[in-house]
C-alpha cells in the first residue's frame, strides 16, 4: 500500500482559510490543551454539523420572523 505522509488512515487532507485571529487562538488553545489543531477544528465541526448551528448560536423562534 502506498503510503499517505502525515495524513492518519481514516482521515481526509482538507485545507481552509481562517481569520488570523482565529488561526492564532486556535495555534495556543491547541497547545494550552495538549490537542493538535486538527482535532479541535474536527470537533468543532462535527459538534455543528450534528446540532445544524454554531456552537453558542442559540436556536431562533421562527415564530416571531413572521409578518402578521
């Protein structure tokens, strides 16, 4: 089998651009908490794709958008 260089067997290279900031907090959040980048990011997105909204974005009231 070929090998696949620093990519883990299971996992998907994928490649973004963030704000620097964010780039930035998440660069000392990874090492404050002895994770790699990788994995918060992974959380993160699987925590809003399984919940369909951001993390500490509440649900909105359809309710109260709607013209009388």
């Amino acid at each position: 089998m070929a090998t696949r260089g620093n990519i883990p067997a299971g996992k998907e290279l994928m490649g973004f651009y963030i704000d620097k900031r964010l780039a930035r907090r998440l660069r000392i959040t990874a090492a404050e908490w002895g994770e790699s980048q990788s994995s918060i990011v992974e959380r993160a997105v699987r925590y809003i794709l399984q919940h369909g909204r951001p993390i500490g974005e509440a649900e909105s009231d359809e309710t109260t958008h709607e013209e009388e």
